[in-house]
C-alpha cells in the first residue's frame, strides 16, 4: 500500500509538472503570435530616401490600400470561405455524378439511333426486294448477326456518326475564360480595359446588345468617359480587324450614345471611315439632333442622308437633301433610284424649297426639266398645293420672264382648272364701272 502511494504520489508531482510547462509554452505562443514593428527597419517596397519623403510614403500607402481593396475583392469573387467547402465538393460531385449519367444516356441514345439507321438501310434493300416476309426476316437475322460479330466496331461506327472535335470543347473552354476575364475587369471598374476586351472577343460573343446594356446600366462617371461611349467605340473601331460590318442594332446605340453625349464628331469619324449597317432609326437619330445643334446642322444632315440612303430609307434621303437647298442633288437622287414620280408626288417640300430659294433662274429650268417627263405628276403637285396659288402664279410669272412660256401656260392651265379659283382681268371696265358706288 505504501508503495502505491509512493507511486501515485510521483505521478501526480509529474502531472502538476507538465501542466506548469503547458502553461508556459502558450503563454510564450501568445507572445510571439503579437508581431513587434521596429520603427528603425526599413519599409518594405521603399528606399531610405523615399522613407522619408511624405509625398512617397502618401504613394506608397495609396498603392497598398488599391491592393488591399483589389484582395478583399478577390476574396468575394474567387474564393470561398473554408466552412463551404464540403457544400460545394457536395455540389460538385453531384454535377459529376449527373455528367456521367447524362453521357450514359448519351451513349444508349446513340446506339438506339445507330441500330434505327442499320433498320431504316435494311427496309430500303427490303422495298428494292420482292417485298417478302421471310427475305424481310433473313435482312433482320443478319443485322443481327452481323453486331453479334463485330461488337467492337459498333463503338466506332456509333462514334462515326457522332464525330466529336476535341478542339470545340478546347474552345468552348476559352470562351468561359474569356468570359470570366471580362467580367472580373468590368466588376473592378476597368470600364475602358473591359470594354476593348468585349470588341475583341473570339466570335463576336460579347459584340451584342446585352453587353450594351450592361455597360449602358454603369451609368456617367464623374471625371471619367461614359462607359458606354467606350464600348460603343472599341466595337466600331474593330470592324475593320474583323471584316464584318457592325450590325445596324448597335450602330444606332453607338450613335445615340454619341450624341447624347455631343460628341458628333466621333459619329462623322465613324460614318465615313467604318464599315457599318445602318437601319432608319439611326438616322432619325441624326435627323432630330440637327434641331439641337444648330451650328453643325449642315454636317447632321449630310450624315443623316447617308444612313437613310443606306438603309434605304429613299424619301427621307432626299428630305435631306431638300433641307439642305441641294434641289438638283435631290433631283440626280431620285432619278438614280427611278423614284422621282413616286417620292414627289406625296412630297411638297422639294417645291416648296424651289419657291424659297434664290436661284430663279436654276430652279425654274429644274421645274421645266420635270415637267417635260412628269406632266401628271405636276398637276397632281400642283392641286394638292391648292393652299400656296399664289406662290404658283409667282412661279408661273417667273417662268414668262425667263422665256419658258411653255412652262408658264401649263402652270396657269393647272391653276384654271382648280375649282375655286379664276383670273379676274385687269381691263375689265364694265366690272368696274359696277362697283362704282361702292368707292364712291
């Protein structure tokens, strides 16, 4: 019993021992866990110079606290917290085990369509045939035969049919990548990076209007370019790259972007040296911008009519035109498309400008050249102008004194024939002679 006393008495001084020396050792963790800064050592990323300069030290810290935000973001889109890690290896192998399961599928569906295809040749030698039950039989029997004998080949024939390029899903990978690129530089703010990374992206899949709105949802930075106006601009500038033209539904957002910002030459750099497609919305774009900048309306409308004269929007071409006093251009126009009686006899502005314009002389040789082709197509002007006779008896007047008499009878005639409307003379004596008292 002593003994065992004496033992145990041993073994709890030593137990009281290892305690103290457990103590100890956390205790001297603890102390070297709380890293000491020496004020004296050099700072890391600096010389001694500039660790006394306030304007490097002040650099020095902005860079630090960019790379610390850039680290936080870091940690939110391209890690988890070590707590979900078993969720998403859960997640991962059910996606694996449903993967598999899919090309099992996969791989009976192609054999069912492999055997339905050596059925569907069978039935077509059978109808060349005799068409007799027991040959349509002996057929089956040795396609039958025939997998029973090469059932190594079937999964070579199967795959013959379904031919898959390693390449395309090398391909498809790079294009998640790329996708993952973009997404991260747009989320940092890298707006103009992210913008010409999405203008040249492998097969267009960033050249849309989804990605449009994405960058059309940032919104205007202050101090910085709209981000939109950045897309819109890389995506114009590498067509030329890609040779193929911009589709017209992005080319109107470009350049309703660029207007809405006032930046109308970047539309006439795009216009005249990019290769694009336009549609009528993006010059009615244009068209309506030329009333707010007055001072380059010419310019507006020149650009105007070469995105309608492209989309084939013909009438609002020569509108232009017109607008612009180009009264011979807008003829030259419309007879190059074999529009003239068309457009004008529904348009009254090309006339209308003739009767506002200066050039008489011009004009009233234009109206002669028309009326010598398009004698109906005048009347029909003429009577749905039936407001402006008097503008009409100007013209008429100005035709007899450029000597164009043939042109001033027919104008009168067209006048004459209007219901409402007669010539009172001015020798009319007995007329006057009437109206006497009334002046008297």
């Amino acid at each position: 019993v002593n003994r065992i006393e004496r033992n145990s008495a041993r073994t709890e001084s030593l137990i009281q021992k290892l305690k103290g020396l457990r103590l100890t050792l956390l205790a001297k963790e603890d102390l070297s866990s709380v890293k000491k800064v020496n004020p004296a050592k050099k700072i890391p990323g600096l010389n001694l110079k500039d660790s006394l300069d306030i304007d490097a030290l002040s650099n020095h810290l902005d860079h630090l606290q960019k790379r610390l935000k850039e680290l936080k973001e870091d940690m939110l889109t391209k890690y988890i917290p070590i707590e979900n890690t078993a969720n998403v290896e859960g997640d991962m192998n059910q996606a694996l085990q449903k993967r598999n399961m899919a090309e099992k599928d996969n791989e009976n569906l192609k054999f069912c369509f492999y055997r339905l295809t050596l059925f569907a040749s069978v039935i077509t030698m059978w109808d060349n045939t005799d068409k007799n039950i027991d040959t349509l039989q002996q057929l089956i029997h040795q396609m039958i035969e025939n997998e029973k004998l090469a059932k190594g080949s079937i999964a070579s024939s199967v795959s013959s049919v379904f031919e898959r390029d390693p390449s395309k899903s090398k391909e498809a990978e790079d294009l998640i990548e790329y996708i993952e690129r973009f997404n991260e530089l747009f989320s940092r703010g890298q707006y103009e990076a992210a913008a010409t990374y999405a203008a040249n992206c492998p097969r267009g899949i960033l050249r849309n209007e989804e990605t449009m709105e994405k960058f059309k949802a940032v919104g205007p930075i202050k101090g910085r370019i709209l981000p939109l106006l950045l897309y819109s601009d890389a995506l114009i500038t590498t067509t030329i790259a890609i040779k193929k033209p911009l589709p017209a539904d992005l080319t109107t957002g470009a350049i309703k972007c660029a207007l809405a910002e006032k930046r109308l030459d970047l539309v006439m750099h795009w216009i005249t040296l990019y290769k694009l497609e336009f549609s009528e919305a993006a010059g009615d774009a244009i068209f309506k911008y030329a009333d707010v900048d007055k001072h380059n309306k010419s310019q507006c409308l020149a650009l105007a009519q070469i995105a309608y004269s492209e989309c084939g929007a013909h009438k609002k071409a020569v509108l232009c035109l017109c607008k612009q006093g180009q009264i011979y251009g807008a003829m030259d126009y419309l007879h190059h498309f074999q529009l003239l009686s068309t457009v004008l006899s529904g348009c009254m502005h090309a006339f209308a400008c003739m009767r506002c314009i200066d050039k008489k002389q011009q004009n009233i040789l234009c109206l002669s050249s028309f009326s010598n082709k398009f004698v109906d197509t005048l009347e029909q002007i003429i009577v749905k102008d039936f407001s402006n006779v008097e503008g009409w008896k100007e013209i008429a007047e100005t035709c007899l004194l450029v000597k164009k008499e043939n042109l001033y009878k027919l104008i009168n005639s067209i006048l004459a024939s209007l219901e409402g409307v007669f010539e009172i003379p001015a020798d009319d004596t007995e007329d006057a002679k009437l109206m006497e008292h009334v002046f008297l």
